[in-house]
C-alpha cells in the first residue's frame, strides 16, 4: 500500500511507469480545489528555474470545467514552500478522448490552458520568468490517473511533449497537499476539508 508521495517517489521512473499503466481515471472533481506537491523523475527537471524536480499543481472549477496552474515551489531541509501567490503554466483538464489510443486518465493540456483571463480575474501580474516558463509549458500534456494500491489522494503521471508527437518525457507522483485559496479556487463545492470546517 503506497500511503505517502514519498513511497511514490521511491519507485523511480520504471516503477512509476509500471504503476501509471495500471493506473484508473480519477474525475477532474475529486481533484478541483485541491493543491497537489509533485515529484518528477526527469533528471533534466532538476534545473528547472520553479523548483527542480519538486513541483505543485492547483486545480480549480473553470466555469463548469476544471483546469489547473502550477506554483514555484521550494523544499528545504525536508519542508515544502508552496507560493500560491503567483500561480502559472496553465492546463485545461479532459478525459482523455482525443488522444490516438485512448487509456483510462486524465489529459492535464498546456497547450489550453486560460492564463491571460485567469490572472486578470484573480489579479496576478506574473514576473518574467513565469511567463516565460508557462509559454515554455504550452507543448506539454500530462496523463494523471489513480495508482493501484495507493492511499487517496496520491496519483501517477506521465508527461508528453504535444498531443500530436506524443513523446514520453518522464512520470510524477502527486499528493493532495492543501486546499486552494479561496481567491483562486473558482465557483463550485468547496473540498471535503473546508465543508467540514
């Protein structure tokens, strides 16, 4: 039973591989809401300028559809710092129908995702560098689905460069982390977490 994003992370890339093509679809609702702390398994994602190979998604209601930004994110001595403040790297989230062999995932799609409106909305004047990486992020697509045997909340992906290439590029691991600000979570049910409250 994988309880943990670190028993995730502990796989590797062939063992998130094998668990991604086990994997279910989970609903784009059950991850509306929510900030997810990520681990990627490319090595070439450990230069990255927004966090290394750590990373962080925040998934929000988008009118009736569901999308998703990214955060800058900094781990240090084992602690996570989620800025929230400035989100970027936009995705739409799709079943996967129009991909040319459909699987049982969610399509997180760069390429439409709303930055511009998005940050006029919510105020957000991102700085260069994020700009510059969200339009860097535009040929990605990333496959999300619910490994089996995992805690809820934890789920494997695979990213692509284009949906017409289709190229493997590396996996992740994501665990449900916090609730989104209320600022940027959108119309829609709040998270479990937050009804109770």
């Amino acid at each position: 039973m994988f309880r943990i994003l670190d028993d995730l992370i502990g796989l590797g890339e062939a063992g998130l591989r094998e668990l991604w093509r086990r994997g279910t679809a989970p609903t784009p609702q059950e991850l509306a809401g929510w900030v997810f702390r990520g681990w990627n398994t490319s090595l070439v994602a450990a230069r990255s300028p927004v966090g290394g190979r750590a990373f962080a998604k925040g998934f929000f209601h988008d009118g009736a559809d569901v999308a998703g930004c990214n955060f800058v994110v900094r781990v240090q001595a084992g602690g996570w710092l989620i800025d929230t403040r400035h989100p970027f790297g936009f995705f739409a989230v799709t079943p996967t129908a129009d991909w040319t062999h459909p699987r049982a995932a969610l399509l997180l799609d760069y390429g439409r995702g709303r930055s511009r409106e998005l940050l006029a909305a919510w105020g957000v004047r991102p700085g260069l560098r994020l700009r510059v990486v969200g339009r860097l992020a535009r040929p990605l697509r990333d496959l999300v689905v619910r490994p089996p045997h995992a805690a809820d909340g934890l789920y494997v992906g695979r990213a692509f460069v284009t949906s017409t290439l289709k190229l493997p590029v590396s996996c992740f691991a994501l665990e449900r982390w916090s609730p989104m600000p209320a600022a940027l979570a959108g119309p829609g049910p709040r998270p479990r977490e937050e009804q109770t409250a």
